[in-house]
C-alpha cells in the first residue's frame, strides 16, 4: 500500500494538471460587421476546426423585435449587450459615441472582480473606448473598477499606424491586438479577457459585400487561429479549464452589406463558436441571443450573481443546467396571461412582480410572490386588478435560472 501511494504521488507529478482541480478561465472574442452568410461561405478552417470540436450556432442581436428591448443593431450596443446580459433599454448604449451607459447594470468584469478581487482580467482591442466607457476600467461609477491587463488605444497611434484611405492600418492594429493577446495569455493567463478585432467591419462599410469582406474574414480566421493554439496550449500546461467564445455584434443591410443599424433579419443575425461543446436543451434548441453569452461566461467562471441583479439579466446559459426560457406577458383585462418554454419535467417556478423599476436609477424593487407552479404547466394567469399599473416587471425564478419580461403600456 505504501508502495503504491508513493507511485501514484509519483505519476502526480509528471502530471501536475491532474493533481488539482482545473481553475476556470474565459476568453470572448467579438469580431466586428461579419454576417453569419458571410462567415458560413469564406474559407474559414480554423474556426470551423473549433465549431467542429466544441459548437457552432447562428445568433441574434437587436432584442424583442417591436418590443421595449429593440436594440440597434450597432457595435457599441452589441457589446454592452454582451457585457450586461441585458438589452439597451437597460444598459442604454444607444450607439457608438458611448453617451450615457447605466453602469447599475454591472458588466462581467464588475461582478467577476466584486467575487474575485485577487484574480486577474484583461482587455485586447483596437477600440481605447471598450475598455475606457463600456467595462468602465477606473470610473468612479464602477467603483474604480481595475482592468489588469490591457492592450489598446492604437487607434489613436498614426504615428506606428499611419492611417490610409483603404484602412488597411486597422488590420496591422488587429494584427498587434491578437500579439499581445497571445503573448499575455501564455505568459499570464488571465482569468477573464477580451478580445476585440475591427478590421471586417471596416472593410464592410467601405466595400459592401465584396472580396475585400471575404480576405478580411479570412484573415481574421488565421488571426483566431492563433489565439485558439495558444489557449490549448495553456490548457495543456497548466491545472485550468479554458472556456473560448467567439461572436460578432451585427450582422449588414441585406442589399449591399455597407450598412447596419437597423432591424432586418440580415442586421440581427449573427453566430457563436466556442471550443465547449457541451450545449444544454435550450443551446440546442433555440437561436441565442448575444446576452446569452453573459451568464454563460459567468456560469464558467463560478460566478455568484446577487439576486437584484439576476433579476435584471435577459440572457439563459448555453450550458450547464436550465429551466425555461423565452417567457412572454400580456395583460388582458384585470389579469397577467405569463407563458414560457420549460425545458425540466419536473420543478416549480416562482412568478414574482413588481410596479417599479427603481434598479436602474440605484434603488430597489419590492416584488410581490404571485405565485408557484409546476414549470412542466408553461403557463400561469394572476389578476392584478389590485394593481393598476402602466408598468409590469415580472420575473420567472427556476431552479436553475431566471428570466423576466416587463409589460409596457403606452
């Protein structure tokens, strides 16, 4: 026995990463202006590489199409999305000049350095405002939040990156962002990070559908190459599991691919990749959302979101376990008609609401327990004749997660 105890503590040690649990770290990857028709069409091998091994889905943007929570179909918007989990009638980022962001809607680097202060994060990109405005590196709204490591701001260098009428300077800047993105991830390994790559977009507006579109999908597919090895590397070295999402915030116009911003079915539909195949029912079934992503990213991390802010999230996790999905309210007469789509047999959900929405000025919302039915029902009527509001928001609490909807009369 004694023999074999020093054996295995001998095989251990060849083997560090199996000697310990695998820590937890994410890269997301959001590469501006590509179509999900596009990027299906372009000779991508190395991202189809990874969908193959982990899963490849179309996705959307935009929110509730003719709803409160339409959101443009803009780059900035879509990051927030991303970040919050929320759409922009909450985290209100209406477009690129980053006017006014409700920072009570915290992003992931806000809750993952509220839990984890001593763990690390970074930023990679070719626009300074991401880091600056959107995460909200060192603003005292976000209580000073501090982005550990970050690589960015090129923009702004014509000096190293002289700017030229084709923009082909915002390709070399991807170039250097996927350098020190590589270079920090091997080096550090940083828990959470960002990654944000231009140059497609820019190629888009100037050029529309067109070859020069298709070499800078290609080009970008090389780039993700790169950082996809260096990620498998870290993971083959080290006692961490690597969690890789790669997204894009918009899709283009249907009839020329110069535009977006608007809400066609080419302008909101985009795709996911990521390395883990391990989907749930509603990953499988449904067409994300980008706020998906922010609870799935959280839920790898092991992240614990206060209540208040759960409530807030419009996103469902693509893994792990998960109740329902896709709620829906109207108010007929005196009375709440709320359905969803369950995706556990068993269980109980609970239906909360409240007439305010105090959250996104800094206060809280007093929610009243409607009631608690079997999730399998996907359906549930409760009069409010009581309450007469012009304002609803409800919110569904399963097992395994949450969602709301909010009812907005006019």
């Amino acid at each position: 026995m004694k023999f074999f105890g020093f054996v295995l503590l001998l095989h251990l040690s060849f083997f560090p990463a199996l000697a310990q649990p695998r820590t937890p770290k994410a890269v997301f990857v959001i590469v501006d202006g590509i179509p999900a028709d596009v990027l299906e069409k372009v000779r991508t091998p190395q991202l189809d590489s990874l969908g193959k091994a982990g899963f490849y889905k179309r996705a959307y943007v935009g929110g509730q199409k003719g709803t409160y929570s339409q959101t443009p179909t803009i780059s900035a918007v879509g990051y927030n999305s991303l970040l919050t989990g929320t759409w922009v009638n909450k985290h209100n980022v209406w477009g690129n000049d980053i006017k006014a962001p409700n920072y009570r809607y915290p992003t992931l680097f806000r809750l993952f350095k509220n839990q984890y202060p001593d763990r690390k994060t970074a930023v990679f990109s070719s626009w300074l405002d991401n880091r600056t405005k959107l995460v909200g590196d060192g603003l005292p709204q976000t209580d000073r939040l501090h982005v550990d490591y970050h690589a960015d701001g090129y923009e702004l260098d014509t000096v190293a990156f002289p700017h030229d009428r084709e923009k082909t300077y915002m390709s070399r800047i991807d170039d250097r962002v996927v350098d020190e993105a590589v270079a920090c991830l091997t080096q550090n390994g940083p828990d959470l990070s960002w990654v944000y790559l231009e140059f497609p977009d820019d190629m888009g507006h100037k050029f529309g559908d067109s070859p020069q579109l298709q070499a800078a999908v290609e080009k970008i597919d090389a780039q993700l190459g790169r950082l996809s090895r260096a990620i498998r590397a870290r993971q083959r070295s080290f006692a961490e599991d690597w969690l890789l999402v790669i997204t894009t915030d918009h899709g283009r116009d249907a009839k020329t691919g110069f535009n977006h911003g608007g809400q066609s079915e080419r302008e909101r539909t985009t795709w996911i990749i990521s390395n883990k195949p391990e989907l749930n029912a509603y990953g499988r079934q449904v067409q994300p959302g980008i706020v998906d992503l922010m609870p799935t990213i959280a839920r790898h991390l092991r992240l614990r979101i206060p209540a208040e802010v759960a409530r807030e999230i419009d996103g469902v996790p693509l893994t792990g376990p998960v109740s329902l999905a896709d709620p829906q309210v109207t108010l007929e007469s005196d009375s709440l008609h709320i359905r969803w789509t369950s995706f556990e047999p068993r269980g109980r959900v609970k239906i909360w609401l409240t007439t305010t929405n105090q959250f996104e000025t800094g206060g809280k919302d007093a929610y009243h327990l409607l009631g608690e039915v079997p999730l399998s029902r996907q359906q549930a009527v409760f009069s409010v004749k009581d309450k007469p509001s012009a304002f609803y928001k409800i919110w569904l609490e399963g097992p395994a997660n949450s969602v709301n909807r909010w009812v907005v009369l006019k």
